[in-house]
C-alpha cells in the first residue's frame, strides 16, 4: 500500500506542468520533514496523556498539540507553491 501511495504522488508531480517545479528530492525531504514531525508531536500527544495533567490543561495542551501539527502541514504544503507560513530549514 505505501508504494502504491507512493507512486501515485510521483505520477501526479510528474506531469508537465508540474515537473519544473517539483522534484523527487524535495518529495523525499517532504516526507522525511513529515515523518520526523510527526514522531515528535505523537510523542508530545502520548507525554500529555501519560503525565497524568488535570482535565482542562490536558485537552488545551492536545489542542495545541494539534494546532502544531496542522499549521506544520499546512506550511509544507505550502512551500510546494513557494510560500511557506515557516521555513524548516
């Protein structure tokens, strides 16, 4: 299933009008960028439930927690057309 996946995005970059600006190396930086973010804020997630903080304070930090994780993806997302909210570099 992931190289399905995989493979479907490398095809619908790879069309002409998409090709100049994308490149297999920058899908790959993406996905690393995305699986190591991910990691970290999961962690973060599993932290906040295993700490054992009170209920109010626990479902704000979730909160943020997830409000990181969508303006992280929406930033790399962006950064395809050239304007990312932030840059990870």
């Amino acid at each position: 299933m992931p190289k399905a996946f995989l493979f479907a995005v490398l095809a619908v970059f790879a069309s002409s009008a998409l090709a100049a600006s994308v490149s297999v190396d920058g899908l790959i930086q993406v996905v690393i960028y995305i699986v190591v973010i991910g990691l970290v804020l999961w962690l973060v997630w599993w932290f906040i439930g295993y700490a054992g903080i009170p209920e109010p304070f626990n479902k704000v930090a979730r909160v943020l927690v997830g409000l990181v994780a969508v303006l992280v993806l929406i930033s790399l997302l962006l950064g395809f057309i050239g304007h990312p909210i932030f840059t990870l570099r």
